[in-house]
C-alpha cells in the first residue's frame, strides 16, 4: 500500500506543442490574450507546482477567467475538446489536488485569481458575499472592517483563496467555536462540468426544499465543478480576545486541561493549539531573531485564543480558570499576552512550525484525526511506532488537538538523500495511516485526499461511500473533464 506518496515522474504525459499552440488561441478568443499563459510560459510556473515545490506538472495552458461567463465558456469548450480542466485557487493546498500531476496531456489549469470581488456585504443578515477567487485574508479583512468575523483562519490565509477553502472544506484555528468552511456557506454559485450554473447565492439560513446541493462541491477538491461565487456566513467581531501559550506535563494533560476548559468556560475558547516542546524549538529555526517566550522547560505546550463579546470579561475568566488548574497541578506555568503585539508573536510561532519543516527539505507530513477521547493514547502510539522505524529522525505532533486533529511528521536527518527520504515518507506514511485506521480515526482531517492520498482512500474508504462518490462523478461530470486523478476519478 503506497500511502501519502506520489511519483510525478512516472506518469507525466508530454504536452503537444502544437496542440497546445492551438488550445492557447482559442482560448485566448474566450477569456483576453493577456490571460492564458501556454504551460512554458514562466507566469504559469507557480501554477504548475505544489506549495513545497517538491512536484511540477505540465499543462496545455493556465487560463484566467474574468467571471462566471467566462468560467462558462471555458468549461464548454474544454468539454467539447475533450481537455480536462484542473480548477486552482491559491494552490496552497496540500495534497496535490489543484496540479495536474498525472492527468492526461489533454489539460488545463483554470485559475479563479482574477474572480476576486466582493460583491455585497448583508449587514443584518451577517452574510457577505464574494467571488471566489477573493484571499481568505481579504475576506477576514472586509468583514472585520465592517464589526464582523469571518471566522476560518489558518497558515495560508494571505495566500489561499474562499474557492479553494469551500472545495477542501478547510478548517483552522477557529474550528472549535465556529467550525469549518461547511459551516459557513450559506450558498454557492457554480459552474458545472456542462457548462449549466447553479445560482444559489440568497444568503438563506432556512432553506429545506429538498436536499441542500450546495453540499455537493463542499469539500469536493473541484471533481464536480468551479465554484465561482460563494454567500458567506459572518459572525459578530469579539471584542474581548486573550491568547495565551500554557505549559503541561504530556499531551494527557493537554486534552484534561482541554476538557476542563470547555466544561468551566464554556463556548469562550476558539483555538487550542498542541505544541510540544520540540515542536517549539523547531519553530525558532524559522524565527532566528524571536526570543521565546518562556522558558521551554515542560514536555508540552499548548496555546490557546478565547474571545468575547464586550461585556463578556475574557480575561478575568482565562486568569481564575489558569489559577484553578495550576491549583490543581494539571498546568505547570502559563504566559499571557497582554497586547497584540505579544499574542501576534505566540501565534507566529505557531505558524512558523510549516516554514521551519519545510526549510527542513522533503519530509513526511500527515493530517489525521481521531477522536478527542482518544487523542492521547493515538500520539503516544504513533509516536512510539515512529520513533521506533526511524530512530535518527525527529518525530513532531501538534495542531488542533481540540477537534481531534493532529499533524504527525517525521523530518529526516540533513544528510538524507531523496531516495531515503521517499522511502521513509512511504513506509511512515504507511505507519500512520494504521495507526490512525486502527484508532477509527480518519487519515485526512483537512487537507483532502487530492493527488497525493488518492490510494489510500481507494484503499481505506466505505464500500458504499466509494460507491456513491463515484455514481455522484459519473453523473454529475460523465465525460470525467473536472479534475480527472483527484479524489473521484
Ligand atoms: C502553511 C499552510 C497552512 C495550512 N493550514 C491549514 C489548516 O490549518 N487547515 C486546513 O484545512 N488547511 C490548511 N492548509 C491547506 C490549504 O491552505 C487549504 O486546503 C486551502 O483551503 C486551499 O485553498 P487554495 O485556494 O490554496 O486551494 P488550491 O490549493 O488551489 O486547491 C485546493 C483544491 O480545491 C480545488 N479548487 C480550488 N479552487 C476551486 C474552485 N473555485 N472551484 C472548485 N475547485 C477548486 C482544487 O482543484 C484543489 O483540488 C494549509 C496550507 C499551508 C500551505
């Protein structure tokens, strides 16, 4: 079983350049010359590689349409060239699933980067609604303007696109209190692999006539259709935010303090973030001129956001909650940011863990989920497996352990060459993946399942899900031109 891997090399079709010369001009007649760039075209080139560079793709051509109708035209003549068209947000994704790695020649990039309006904020309806190409930053940004939050918030938020975050149903930070995109579409506007629209932008919170279509694409990584326009759920902007970052004793402690804090605290706590003591000091390999902010003692750290209305004493609640658990000698010390500034620098080393791994070079990355009750006992095992095959790497677990969630990694030593490191992503990949299975857990939290753990779900899903994805793509895309390799096909 060849989990979490994938050999680009191998299956690369070479592109025809005068197909390609071809496409590039007809689809020049549809979207403005300045916006289709031919796969050799240096402006397409962050186009056609994945967020940690390790794979390139090729590709007749990248197109940038200006709007729905043009979204429209494209995948109408695609479908009669018989292309497939690979949609892409902000290519921050993690698993492959906007390259079109192992695709067929026959294929485009359709990038939704220009489709970046917002085109109505809905005060009293705390909705907005906006194109999908707007920056999930840009997003947060227009609406806290306004006294609202957008809530979904995560590493590559000034990079990845509304779009994107609804067809990888993303998560975030903020999960614990807000949950995850799903929640927050109220509606979508989307082309559908005929060229035909779904219009669905009403902003309703009540709508039960029939089944909600709109969950079709959340979460669907673009195998089903481009989303190009979404009405977005807001929330109201808290006034009141306090971040801390909280020393324990083990992961254990971390999930009790957790499930003190929800119990004692209520709905206040919107992140909870595991950071173990080594995932702190590799953090600072990507933060050289950051002192820490506390002495890293303990085993494990967790930093957690909780936030409030006005007249909801934020603070005071964190502070006699972090007395009563150090009473009670589950919290072994504890830093309070008391400005923006200090709480902006717990969050960067929080942020700064991606950049530090991928200064690292190739390295096995996982994004598993198991539940809480569980959680734990599942990082003391996989670690223990882990560190047991591959004694000379560094073995790392954090992430939002509040909603079960966990990212696993193992970074080899520096002077691994690729081919070691390729055996280790697959057999570590392979002990993960067990592992998570054997909790009841699921092998990918976030991120999807893409290019990259496509076997793995062929492997590892429900007989009948599989069943059902697969009818829902051959009726909803027969000729297969949405996103062929990616997760359905
Ligand atoms: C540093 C870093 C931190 C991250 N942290 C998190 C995290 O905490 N939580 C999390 O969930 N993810 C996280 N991610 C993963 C990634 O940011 C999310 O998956 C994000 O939602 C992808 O958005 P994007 O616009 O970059 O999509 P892309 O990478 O461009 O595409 C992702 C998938 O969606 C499809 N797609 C894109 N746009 C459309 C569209 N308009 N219509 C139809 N299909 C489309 C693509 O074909 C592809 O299958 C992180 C990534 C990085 C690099």
């Amino acid at each position: 079983m060849n989990a979490h891997s994938y050999s680009s090399a191998a299956v690369e079709s070479p592109v025809d350049r005068h197909d390609a010369a071809t496409v590039c001009e007809q689809l020049r007649q549809l979207v403005g010359g300045e916006y289709v760039w031919s796969g050799e075209d240096p402006r397409a080139e962050p186009c056609l590689r994945d967020w940690h560079g390790d794979h390139v793709a090729t590709a007749l051509a990248v197109v940038m349409p200006a709007n729905t109708e043009q979204v429209q035209s494209v995948v109408c003549y695609c479908a009669q060239q018989a292309i497939a068209v690979v949609p892409q947000g902000g290519n921050t994704g993690l698993v492959l699933g906007a390259l079109p790695l192992g695709a067929d020649a026959r294929v485009i990039v359709l990038g939704l980067g220009r489709m970046n309006a917002i085109r109505d904020m809905d005060h009293d309806n705390y909705a907005i609604t906006v194109e999908a190409g707007c920056i999930l930053q840009t997003v947060q940004d227009a609406a806290a303007a306004q006294g609202f939050l957008f809530p979904v918030s995560l590493g590559a938020e000034g990079s990845c696109q509304i779009g994107g975050n609804i067809s990888t149903n993303a998560g975030g930070v903020n999960v614990l209190r807000y949950g995850m995109m799903r929640e927050q579409v109220l509606g979508l506007e989307v082309v559908l692999p005929d060229g035909s629209v779904l219009h669905n932008l009403k902003g309703l919170r009540k709508d039960n006539r029939g089944v909600d279509v709109n969950q079709l694409f959340i979460g669907a990584e673009g195998a089903l259709g481009i989303v190009t326009a979404a009405s977005l759920r807001l929330s109201p902007l808290p006034q009141n935010v306090v971040t801390a970052l909280l020393a324990l004793d083990s992961v254990h402690d971390a999930v009790q303090l957790y499930l003190q804090a929800r119990k004692r605290c209520g709905d206040l706590m919107t992140a909870f973030e595991l950071m173990p003591k080594n995932v702190l000091t590799l953090a600072q390999e990507a933060l050289p001129d950051t002192t820490a902010p506390m002495s890293l003692t303990h085993s494990t750290y967790v930093l957690v956001e909780f936030s409030g209305a006005e007249l909801v004493d934020v603070a005071g609640i964190l502070e006699s909650f972090l007395e009563r658990v150090m009473e009670d000698g589950l919290l072994q010390d504890a830093v309070i940011a008391h400005t923006q500034a200090q709480a902006a620098t717990l969050w960067r080393y929080r942020e700064a863990v991606n950049e530090a791994q991928a200064l690292r070079g190739l390295h096995l990355r996982s994004d598993v989920s198991v539940s809480i009750s569980r959680m734990a006992e599942f990082v003391e095992e996989v670690h223990q497996q882990l560190q047991q095959a591959f004694p000379s790497s560094l073995v790392v677990g954090y992430g939002h352990i509040g909603d079960g969630n966990v990212h696993v990694n193992v970074l080899p030593p520096a002077d691994y060459t690729t081919e070691q490191r390729m055996a280790l992503i697959e057999a570590g990949g392979n002990i993960i993946t067990e592992c998570v299975m054997g909790f009841n857990g699921s092998f990918s939290a976030e991120h999807g399942v893409g290019r990259l753990k496509k076997s793995t779900f062929e492997h590892y899903a429900d007989a009948a899900q599989k069943m059902l994805m697969h009818k829902l793509k051959q009726c909803v895309d027969p000729k297969n031109i949405m996103n062929p390799g990616c997760l359905l096909s």
